[in-house]
C-alpha cells in the first residue's frame, strides 16, 4: 500500500512547488548596512529540510521574505546532512533551523511555525 503514496506525495509536493514559485514573496528590501549586520547574524544558521515538505517550503518562503541568507541543507538527498541532523539534532524531522552561537553553543529549532516566528521577531523590517 505503501508503494501508491509515494508517487501521490511526490505529485502533491510538485503542485507545492510549482504555487510556492508563482506566489513566491519579494523580500523585504534593506539598506546595505542593516543588511549586512542581518546576514553576520545569520550566518551560523541552517535549514535542514526537504524540497517538496510543504512546512519547509512554508519556512523557506518566510526566510526569502525576510532577505535572509540562511544555508538550506537537504537532509532527505544528503546522507551528510542527514546523519548531522539526526546524530546532532536528535531526530530526523524538518525543518529544522540549526542555530550555532558566537560561543559555539548549538540549538536545534523544530516546528516551522516556531522557527517562523523566531526569523520574524528577530529579523521583521
């Protein structure tokens, strides 16, 4: 049974695509210095997620609206990513916003609306 989701995900994941492409947000404009202290801040993060995960495209969309330069990581194609996501992260769930501070210190958001909220407090213009 197993076997006929697999080709109606991929489908629908498709269709999710193809709407997050046509609908997709322009990003917030920013003047050069603030834009360059946004991208030091968020340069120790990451994305772990997947192409067609519509939570992922739904936390992808918010990072574009933001003008945010966050590293999208494939956790499902990389077995690199994969395993770091799992071994490191503690479970095999996206997306997942890897946030290393200046410390060295590591936090693991799950949950696209908490990840969501957290870019928006930090980052909204």
């Amino acid at each position: 049974m197993g076997f006929i989701f697999k080709p109606v995900r991929w489908v629908l994941g498709q269709i999710v695509i193809f709407f997050d492409w046509v609908t997709r947000p322009k990003p917030v404009e920013r003047p050069y210095e603030i834009q360059k202290e946004v991208d030091a801040k968020t340069r120790n993060m990451a994305l772990y997620q997947f192409k067609l995960c519509p939570f992922c495209v739904k936390t992808r969309r918010q990072i574009r609206r933001l003008a945010l330069n966050i590293d999208t990581r494939d956790a499902r194609n990389d077995p690199n990513w994969n395993l770091e996501l799992i071994n490191k992260g503690g479970k095999y769930q996206v997306p997942c916003l890897k946030i290393t501070a200046d410390d060295g210190t590591v936090k693991w958001l799950y949950e696209s609306t908490e990840i969501n909220q957290m870019l928006d407090e930090q980052f909204a213009a």
